[in-house]
C-alpha cells in the first residue's frame, strides 16, 4: 500500500487527499490482507498525517490445537509520516527527535503504509488466539486433535505418585 505525495507535499498546510483501498495483500503469503477501506492523508507541516480505516484479514494459528484460521478486524491508522528530503531543495531533512520511533516518506516521495499496517495488526491480535472458544486443543501424552474425536492413548492413567490420593478419593465416593 503505497502512496505517491510529492504533490501534496507543494501544497500548502491542510491539504488533502483520499483514496479507496480494495482488497490487496501486503507482503508475502502469510501477511494480513487489506480487504477494504480508506486511506487520508493530510498535509502537515514536517510532512503527511494519515488516517486510514481498514478491514482486514490475518492468519492466526490457534493457541489450543495450532490449525490456521483467519481473522477479520476493522483497524484505525493514525501516522504521522516525515519527510525526508525536502522538494524545493532536494536536501536531506533530519527527522523530529522523539523518544518514539517514526516513520518517514521516502525520497522518491511515496508513503509505505505496509510496515504499519503489520504493526497495526501485530497490535491487534489476541495473546492467545483460538479458532473457537468450546476449541479442546490437543491430547497432552499422545498430541492428538480432541476436536476430531477422544484419543485413543492411555492419557487417563493415573500418575503412581497420587495413588494415596486416589485412594481417599475413593473411600470418599462410597
């Protein structure tokens, strides 16, 4: 997702532009997808503020039985973009010192919005995602799927340790 502003960047502060994202991957094939959405950008006066609000569609693998499953999300993008290099010159800018990390418009004057689109989304995930909340995850001994059906193992049997335990258990039980 990249956009071309050198011809936002000669106009004055306040300037705007506004564009429709369709459904495009960004990065490789396991990257998030934008699937819909819109992008503006304004113009600053170090640079480009963009605000985007964007529908997209990531690949999570569940914390309880490790399957891929796809993830939709709507994310709201809020950057502020510096120049690099400055138009009238062609000499090199130094960036807003901030404790921040920020991000910058490159020197052919295009903003890249897929490194914050992979932030955004990184930002936006679960810490422990599932496929489905009633998800059983995998036998503990064996490593079978228990949502395809009870495991076969022996994961059941009862650790020799607790046997006293057990016990009292039983004469408990009646």
């Amino acid at each position: 997702m990249q956009y071309n502003v050198a011809q936002l960047l000669r106009e004055p502060t306040g300037s705007t532009r506004s564009f429709l994202v369709e459904k495009t991957s960004v990065g490789g094939p396991e990257s998030p997808e934008a699937t819909q959405g819109e992008v503006r950008i304004l113009r600053t006066h170090q640079g480009v503020l963009v605000n985007a609000d964007i529908e997209v569609e990531a690949n999570l693998t569940c914390s309880r039985c490790l399957r891929g499953f796809p993830r939709s999300s709507s994310l709201h993008i809020e950057e502020e973009f510096f120049a690099a290099i400055d138009l009238s010159t062609g000499r090199h800018l130094d960036q807003p010192s901030s404790d921040e990390p920020s991000f910058s418009i490159d020197e052919d004057n295009v903003v890249d919005l897929t490194e914050v689109l992979r932030q955004y989304v990184i930002a936006d995930e679960p810490m422990k995602p599932l496929c489905r909340a009633e998800c059983l995850g995998l036998c503990h001994v064996c490593g079978n799927d228990l949502n395809q059906g009870i495991c076969k193992c022996d994961a059941g049997s009862l650790d020799p340790r607790w046997g006293a335990l057990a016990g009292l258990l039983k004469t408990a039980d009646g």
